[in-house]
C-alpha cells in the first residue's frame, strides 16, 4: 500500500519485504497446497480454508504493483 519496495530494520539491514514474504509463506505450505497453523487454534489459524484465504492474500500483495 505504501508502494514500497524495501524496508530498513532497526539494525540498518534493508529487506526486499515481497521476496521475502512470499519465500517464508512458501515454506510454510502444507503439500496438499493448503496453509494452517497446527500449533495454535487461536483465531482458527488451523482451519485450512481460513488461514489458505490468508496466505492467498498475502501472496497477492507480494506482486509487483501495476502502475
């Protein structure tokens, strides 16, 4: 939203935030596709469809922005 495509941390380290987020999201699929956090029901994170609705939204944010 801010179109932005690097970030700063505290440290002065600048990250690509897209890349990155979508790397760790990658890496957290399940291999039937789906997403869920089998170690917390909190806010029904283990819920496949509601936490794959998530992860679909925020891999749609991680692409580059048409201008």
């Amino acid at each position: 939203m801010l179109d932005i495509d690097e970030i700063t941390d505290a440290d002065g380290k600048k990250h690509d935030w897209r890349k990155e987020l979508a790397e760790r999201l990658i890496s957290l699929q399940n291999e039937d596709g789906s997403w869920a956090n089998d170690k917390s029901a909190r806010w029904w994170e283990n819920e496949p469809a509601l936490a794959t609705s998530y992860a679909v939204q925020a891999l749609a944010a991680t692409l580059p922005s048409q201008r």
